[in-house]
C-alpha cells in the first residue's frame, strides 16, 4: 500500500523520517534564497521613507518651470529652498502671464485671479459656479504665496522630504493652471 508516494512496508516509518530530514537542507536553502530576494526587492523600493519620497519626486511630471529651478534643490537634500524657489517661480510666472509686474505675493494673486475682474481667467465665468471656481483658486494662489513661499524667505526653518515633495507638487499644479489660463 501507498502513503504519500512512499511505499508502505514493514519498517517504512524511519525511511520516511530519514527521506525528511535529508530534503532539510534542501528546503533551508531555498527558504534563505527566497529571504535574499525579498531583502533585495525591500531595498530596490526604497525601506526608508526619505528613498521612497526621493523616488516619488523623480516621478513628477513637473511643470517646466518649476522643475527647472527646484529640481537639483531637491534631490541635493535643499527642501525649504526647493519650495521657497518653485514657489517664487510660481510668482513670477503669473506676473509674465499676467503683465503685472508692479505687484507681488498676495496682492498680485487677488488682483490677478479675482472673480469680478480678472487678469487671467480659468473658466469662462458665465454662471455661479464659474465665479466660484475661479475664487477658489484666486484662494489657493493667494495661499501659496501666504503659506509656502513668505515663511521660507523670512526665516530658516526645514522642511522634510515628504512635505517639500507635497508642497511642490502643488505649486507645479497651480504652474500648470496659470499655463492654461487665458489673459483678460
């Protein structure tokens, strides 16, 4: 009679045990093989948060310019003066776009993105809705300036690879809008 592939015979159960204790080895090898490679694998992903979030960043789709003055600030570990520049960038291209270089920070962006009158319009403003996106992010781009960029030109503070990658990617979002924006 059979068991497990083995065939039953008087005395079959040491064969068994000794067919188990010599596949032992075998098996360890394979175990720590399998161990090597999801060590490996760990380590290609990025264990730490700070590889993860680097890793993140080089897969933005950055606005170009945006891109091109933060991007070495970032990956050389200058968080603060790669918002405070990408930032400052933001700035500035609202005022080409907007031809509005007489003003800057918050006031530029309320004058520039106002729903009444604006400079440069997101939408075609003929209804509610309209005016209310175009307020909202009259709010953001005002926040912008107020939030990321002012507290970094006025004091050293440090910003950790994870929020700088966040505060980045949202003022390259707002490049993008001011890009798709149409002047008044």
């Amino acid at each position: 009679m059979a068991r497990d592939g083995l065939v039953e015979r008087p005395g079959w159960w040491p064969d068994y045990q000794q067919f188990f204790a010599d596949g032992i080895p075998q098996t360890v090898k394979m175990l720590e093989g399998l161990v090597k490679t999801l060590d490996e694998k760990r380590a290609d992903l990025g264990h730490d948060t700070t590889t993860r979030v680097r890793a993140a960043f080089q897969g933005l789709d950055l606005h170009p310019r945006i891109g091109a003055v933060c991007a070495d600030l970032y990956r050389d570990g200058h968080y603060r003066n790669a918002v405070l520049d990408a930032s400052v960038a933001l700035v500035n291209f609202v005022k080409e776009k907007s031809r509005r270089h007489d003003l800057d920070g918050a006031k530029l962006m309320r004058e520039v993105f106002s729903p009444n009158a604006p400079i440069l319009a997101f939408n075609d403003l003929t209804d509610q809705t309209d005016r209310d996106e175009q307020e909202g992010m009259m709010h953001l781009f005002e926040g912008a300036v107020l939030a990321l960029r002012n507290p970094r030109a006025h004091a050293l503070s440090d910003d950790s690879p994870e929020l700088a990658l966040e505060y980045i990617a949202l003022l390259s979002l707002l490049a993008k809008r001011v890009e798709q924006a149409t002047r008044r």
